[in-house]
C-alpha cells in the first residue's frame, strides 16, 4: 500500500488553507488557526515494515527477501 500520494495529498490541502513555511530538512511550519499555533508537518515517509526474524542459512534470507520486497526495499547488515 503506498500511501506518500495521501500524505502528500493532506499537507498540500493544510498548506493551502493556513500559512506555512519551509524547514530545511523537508518538512513545513503550519500556522494553525485553532489558537494560532505553530505545528510542524514532517515530510512524507514512505511506510515501511519492521519486523525481527532469524534466519539460519542463506537460501531462507533470499526465500523471506524476494517473498517481501517491494521497489523500494532496502537491506542493511
């Protein structure tokens, strides 16, 4: 399920609504007008799974990598 298009399609609706300013890293200052506070709005992630598994040979690791993998995973040891 890719929801960055719905995360995008939420800030860019806020963003139209209520002043915002840019963040270097990304994300956005809100002003919202519910007592006209300052919220941030971090910029969209992707979602991504967590989970721990043992694996005890390297057939198992590629047989669990292919089942789960999408476009954008990523493998870190």
């Amino acid at each position: 399920m890719d929801t960055t298009n719905e995360i995008e399609t939420a800030i860019n609706a806020v963003a139209s609504r209520a002043p915002a300013h840019d963040l270097p890293d990304g994300g956005k200052l809100v002003i919202v007008p519910d007592g006209y506070r300052a919220e941030r709005v971090d910029p969209a992630m992707p979602p991504r799974a967590v989970q721990h598994v043992t694996m005890h040979d390297s057939e198992s690791f590629v047989a669990y990598v292919n089942r789960f993998k999408t476009a954008a995973t990523q493998i870190f040891a």
